[in-house]
C-alpha cells in the first residue's frame, strides 16, 4: 500500500512537471525559432545582396548562418514538440530527416569555425603570402567541401533513427529514437557515436581554433606581420574583426559544453533519470541550441559594416515603391535612415 501510494506521489510530480516543461520549453524555443530565423536571414541576404561584403571572411559567415538558419527551421521547432507532447506526430520520415539535420548543422557550424579561424591565421600571421590563397573561389571551394563531407558522412543517421512506441504508466507513447542505440543491451553503441561527435563535433575542432588563434595573437600583441609594411588602420581592422571571430567561437564553445558535459555523464558516468537530470538536460539543450541565434547578435555589436547593411537592409524593407519621378530632394520621405536616403539621392542624381 505505501508502494502504491509512494507511486502517485511520483506520478504527481511527473506530471506537474510535465506541465512545467509545457510552458517553459515553447516560449525559450519560440524565442530562438523567431531571432534565429529573421537574424539568421538578414545575415545572408546582406552579404548576398551586397557585393562589397563579400570578403572571405563573410563568405564563411554565410555559411554559418546557412547551418544556423537551417538548425532554426529543421530542428528547433521539432525538438521543442517532442518535448512538450507525449507521442511523435510527425512520421518517421521527419523523424530521420530532423535528427540528420541536426548532426549536419553541428558539424557544419563547428568546422565553419574552424574555417573563419584559418582565414584570420593566414591574414594575420601570413598576410602578403595569403593574398593568393584567401580568394573569393577558394573560399566556395572550402565551404563546399565541408557541407559535402558532412552532408556524405552523416547519411547512415537516415538509418538508424526512428519512431518508438512505449507504454508509460496508463498511456501509449511514442518518442523519435536512435535504434541501433535502443537494441544494443551493452551500450557501447551509444558510447561510441556520442564519443565520436564529442571528440570530432566539439574538442578537436575547438583544440585545432585555439591553436591558431594562439599563434595569432601571439603574433598581434608580440610580433610583426612579415611581408611588408602594414598600415595602422589596417592592423586595427584586422584585429576588430579577429575579435569578432574569437568571441563567436568562445560562445560557441561556452552554449555547447553543458549539452556535451551532460551526453558524457549520460553515456560515461553514474547517474539517476530523475527530475533534476532531465531539467539540467533540458537546460543545456536550450543553451546549446540559443547558440544558433546569437550570431547575428553579435555581428550588430560587434562589426560596423554589419550594422550599417542591417540598417540599409531593413529600411529598403519598410520604403515604399518609387519611381524616378517620386524622387523629390524636399518632400523626400520614402526612407526612415540617413544613409539610404543620401543613397537614394544619388542614384536619383546619377539617371
């Protein structure tokens, strides 16, 4: 009799926490889903849209963005459901497809990062002898080559996830499942694909940055750049937009680690499946994936040129239609920001 009592005491607080995570988890991920998506695409179509921001660097930052805003649409919302309904709705096609997508983006992000770092060793370090390699094509090329490496590598991911039905307590549900992990009673299988993307999806790449960046401030703040004469304010460019670099992969590794920390203690270590666990769980998911709104934050903080496209991104958004013969220097009130008027001006000058 105290057994059944003590077991719906138990059921109770499932439930009720249960009914917390309801609330929690769609508004946490409702706010990524909705920064990450409109941040996320403003970063692209201002790059895209601006020939003069297409530097290397800028390049890979799209690609960033690319994974990022594809993390936003495939994962995010999906994730977010399956923590808040008791069964899987969505098929176990989706099913495949959002748990590949997931891997894909992680990856891809990761050795993004790694990229942005390389270009900002060489322009820092090898600046002269660089200018051949840092090219626009040679770029495509890079970014090409991870999201095709990545993309080949994941694919037996389409093969192991599926959907799963259980029983829980009086209720039939249903949950999007690693198969291969669920049959394997040893759990080596589980072990080895989570070792596996902590040392390939988070430590290596992260080791292989820190190594460069440790060459290349040693360089900036002890050195001097070989290959020639380097103005003032060109060094001061390059180190803003190292700093920029350096502060979007310290937060990635910073919104990764718990969610690594607790894969680790999950598949490595002694633990109890109690509510603690899973809410700590839930939290380090929710940091890890915030990771995919915050860079487009950062680039309107950090990055001048950023700012400004966003600004003249989003005021050609809110101006309505004109014609050449709307065009007038007095009654001018099309633009809402300084910049795109003056260059609207212009191109009304230069017809």
């Amino acid at each position: 009799m105290d057994y059944l009592n003590e077991t719906d005491e138990a059921t109770i607080d499932e439930k009720n926490f249960e009914r917390l995570v309801r609330i929690i988890i769609p508004t946490i991920f409702g706010f990524i889903t909705v920064v990450g998506f409109v941040g996320n695409l403003l970063v692209i179509l201002v790059v895209v849209s601006n020939q003069q921001m297409r530097s290397t660097t800028n390049i890979l930052i799209v690609s960033l963005a690319v994974a990022d805003f594809l993390f936003i649409v495939f994962c995010v919302p999906f994730t977010a459901t399956s923590y808040v309904m008791p069964v899987w709705p969505f098929g176990n096609i989706w099913c495949k497809f959002s748990q590949y997508m997931m891997y894909v983006c992680a990856y891809t992000s990761v050795y993004t990062l790694v990229l942005m770092s390389l270009d900002r060793y060489l322009a820092v370090v090898h600046a002269i002898r660089s200018m051949t390699l840092r090219t626009e094509k040679n770029t495509y090329i890079l970014v090409f080559i991870v999201w095709a490496i990545v993309l080949v590598t994941n694919i037996p991911l389409l093969f192991e996830f599926r959907v799963r039905s259980y029983p829980y307590y009086n209720q039939n549900r249903s949950a999007c499942v690693n198969f291969r992990h669920m049959n394997d009673s040893t759990g080596q299988s589980a072990k080895l694909f989570h070792g596996f993307f902590f040392g390939f999806g988070y430590l290596i790449p992260l080791v292989i940055v820190c190594v460069l960046y440790g060459f290349m401030l040693k360089r900036l703040l002890y050195g001097v750049v070989p290959g020639g004469n380097q103005s003032a304010e060109s060094m001061r460019a390059k180190k803003r937009v190292t700093r920029m670099v350096v502060i979007v992969v310290a937060i990635f590794a910073f919104c990764w680690l718990p969610i690594q920390i607790i894969f680790f203690v999950h598949y490595y270590g002694v633990h109890s499946e109690n509510a603690l666990f899973v809410g700590v769980q839930m939290a380090s998911n929710c940091l890890a994936y915030m990771n995919s709104c915050m860079n487009p934050i950062l680039y309107a903080f950090l990055s001048e040129n950023f700012r400004k496209s966003f600004r003249k991104l989003l005021c050609c958004f809110s101006a309505p239609s004109l014609s050449k013969n709307d065009y007038d220097r007095t009654n001018y009130k099309g633009l809402e920001c300084a910049e795109s008027r003056t260059t609207a001006l212009q191109s009304y000058n230069n017809v």
